[in-house]
C-alpha cells in the first residue's frame, strides 16, 4: 500500500492519525511505512521532516519507491499511530525553499542565470549559478525577491497533466513523466516541485543574500529567508553594537574607527619592534661584558623566560656582533635552545646543536653560523646547554644561570 502523502494537499498540516504498513531496521535504528503521513521525505534538496509517532522521535525521512519511512529513535509499538510533525523545522524548510525558488526565478529573469543545484543546510541555503555572479547583480535580485515577498502574491501547488504543462512557462523541464506537481507564483514563477510551500509570498518574510563565492565554473550565492534571515540581523547587530560601545562610536562611524585602530596597531607595532631592537642590542652589550672566557673564546650561555624564538635569534645576532658565541635557552610551551658564533670561530653550531639536542630527545639543525632546535622536557634545558659549552670547548663544565 503507498503512504499517501498529506503534505501534498496542505503543507501546514502537522498532526494526523494513521496505520504502520511495514516495519525494517536500518543502521540499527528501528523504521516504519505508514499509510499516510504528513511528514516530507528528504528531496529535491529539502531535508525530511523531524517529529514523533506515539511520542517516539522521528530523526529522519526518506522516500523509497511509493512508501515514505520514518526514522526512529526507539522502538514504536503495536496500533493506530498519532503523528506529530516538528513545525518549526518545517516552516523554517518552507521559507527557506520557497525562498529558493523566488531567488532562482529572479536571476534567470534578470540576467538570465539558470539555477544549476539548490542546498537547504542547518545554518544558511545556496544556490549555483553558472559563471561569475557580481555584486551589482545579487543586490538587484535580492530586491527583486523581497518586491515579490512583499507583495503576498499567493503560492499555487498542484498537479498538471501534459495539456496543461504545454500552457506555462517552467523554469526548468521536469524530470518525472505523468502528473507533475507545480508550485507558482502568478506571473513570476512555474516550477515543477514536490516540496513544501508556504501559501503565500509574504510567510518567506524576507531574502537576505548573505556572500557569494565562485567554485570553479560557477558560482555559490549563499542566502537567508525569514526567521534565518532575522537571527542573522540579530548576531551581526549586536556585534556592531558591542563593537561601536567598545570604540565609541556610531555604527555608521564603525568601519573608519576600525581602519584607525588598524593603522593605530600598526604603528604601535612598528615602534615596538624598534624599542625591542633597542632594548635586545643594549642587553647584548651587557651580556657579552660578562662573557665567559672558554680557551680562546668569550662564552655568553643563558636561560630566558622572556623571549620568543624570533626575540631570542635576534639577541643572539647581537651577542655574535659583539665577538662572543651566544648559547640562548629558551624557557616556554616548549623549550628551545638557539646558538651562534662569530665569522671565523671553527665551531659548526648545526652540527653542535643538532648533535646535543638528540641525546635529550630533542631535534634541531641549522647552519654554521647559527643553529636552533627544540626540545620535549624543559628539565632537560640546562644539560643540553651544559653539552653545547663543552662542544665548544671540552674543558669547560658551567654556564652561567639567569639573569
């Protein structure tokens, strides 16, 4: 026996009485056929109905061959079946899909884009659009839409035989031979369709299209109806009101404040790194007045809290400009350990740090001149710098602590 198919005659039915025709199990989750239902099968890029039958969650709906199953989350028992359909989920689909076929018609009779797929998903729905789709042309079309919605043109569902389909324009040619159930839109739509539909323009609300991404050949427009489109407005305005409290300024004010504060970091960045420039080459200088003499050469090795891997190999820079070799530990997320040596000293650091740092279970490398590596036990710090001094000369056995 087919499920008859309540949604076909009224779209905002959403409780009905029916009898249990089949009964299977799918990927562990109980399913059953009934002979008639409200709820609507996933299809033609509208997901299934949610609910429940007898107070058992109805998770998802498929349509197979004449029967529509429904998916539950346990066990239905024996007898009549009440069926309760989820009506915010529903009409958030009809919006959202109706939605759909107001923007399609717009663009292929505005510029003449036929709509190539339509995806209804959680959060926003998309349409594909052939080429390159400009600005210019989604705000044209969004108005469009909204003139249509405005209007509360009514929706018209219903099936059409071969006589009267040869009397309308359809968007696109259906895929289904026989009776084809059309939804219009008087003077603006025809399309062959078996989703659900509000009964007029007006319950879409409004059509809000939220970005645009070209994917190759064509192009995603990414859109919002009704009450998507309103909890949209909602999140963005009250982030343009923290953001204008926090800046003081109006909303209309906000993008040249947030330019300002651009320009503001910026600056202030570059002055930081001119300070710290300043400041590490100073410290260099103090440091390498408290070298360690290790046989012919002046040793500075230190173990820092303060410096970032990019701070730290710029210190070390300035410790070799100054003629001393500079073995840097660093203290953090994950311990490193940087090393650098005048031109001339015959010391290779790559191969020094690399080698020290595989006996703690580290790994580093690098050049001659300087090398770096990280460690995984920060414990392990002071004797891998320990190791790196008396590479540099074997009868060297201390380091120097913190500053």
């Amino acid at each position: 026996m087919p499920t008859e198919r309540l949604y076909f005659a009224d779209a905002y039915l959403t409780t009905f009485s029916a009898e249990v025709v089949d009964r299977r199990e799918a990927e562990g989750r109980p399913q059953v056929a009934l002979d008639r239902s409200a709820f609507y099968p996933d299809g033609g890029g509208q997901p299934g109905d949610h609910g429940h039958l007898n107070g058992v969650a109805v998770t998802d709906t498929q349509s197979e061959g004449e029967l529509v199953w429904h998916t539950l989350a346990g066990p239905l028992g024996d007898g009549p079946v009440e069926g309760v359909v989820d009506w915010h989920r529903r009409f958030d689909h009809m919006q959202q899909h109706h939605g759909q076929h107001l923007l399609s018609a717009a663009f292929e009779d505005l510029f003449g884009l036929p709509t190539l797929a339509f995806h209804l998903g959680v959060e926003y729905a998309s349409i594909d659009l052939p080429g390159e789709v400009t600005e210019e042309q989604c705000l044209a079309v969004e108005a469009r839409v909204n003139e249509v919605i405005r209007e509360d043109r009514p929706v018209l569902a219903q099936f059409m035989g071969p006589d009267e389909l040869a009397t309308i324009r359809l968007r696109k040619p259906p895929t289904v031979e026989g009776l084809v159930r059309v939804v219009s839109v008087p003077d603006f739509d025809h399309s062959a369709c078996g989703g659900t539909h509000p009964r007029s323009t007006g319950s879409v609300g409004m059509l809000f299209v939220r970005r645009r991404e070209r994917r190759g050949e064509e192009t995603r427009v990414e859109f919002l109806c009704g009450g998507r489109a309103l909890g949209d407005l909602r999140v963005k305005h009250g982030i343009v009101s923290r953001l204008g409290l926090e800046l003081t300024v109006t909303p209309v004010e906000l993008v040249e404040a947030v330019e300002r504060v651009r320009r503001e970091e910026k600056e202030s960045r570059k002055r930081l790194a001119e300070m710290t420039e300043r400041w590490l080459a100073l410290e260099a200088v103090v440091l390498a007045g408290r070298a360690e003499t290790v046989g012919a050469l002046r040793v500075v090795a230190v173990v820092r809290d303060d410096l970032g891997m990019a701070e730290a190999r710029t210190l070390v820079q300035r410790l070799v400009a100054e003629g001393v070799v500079a073995i840097l530990g660093i203290r953090g997320v994950k311990p490193e350990l940087v090393m650098g040596r005048p031109e001339g000293v015959p010391v290779d650091c790559a191969a020094v740090v690399k080698e020290v740092l595989a006996r703690v279970g580290g790994r580093g490398g690098g050049q001659a001149g300087m090398a770096q590596g990280g460690l995984q036990d920060s414990g392990a710090l002071e004797g891998a710098m320990a190791m790196v001094v008396e590479k540099v000369d074997p009868t060297q056995v201390g380091k120097e602590s913190d500053l």
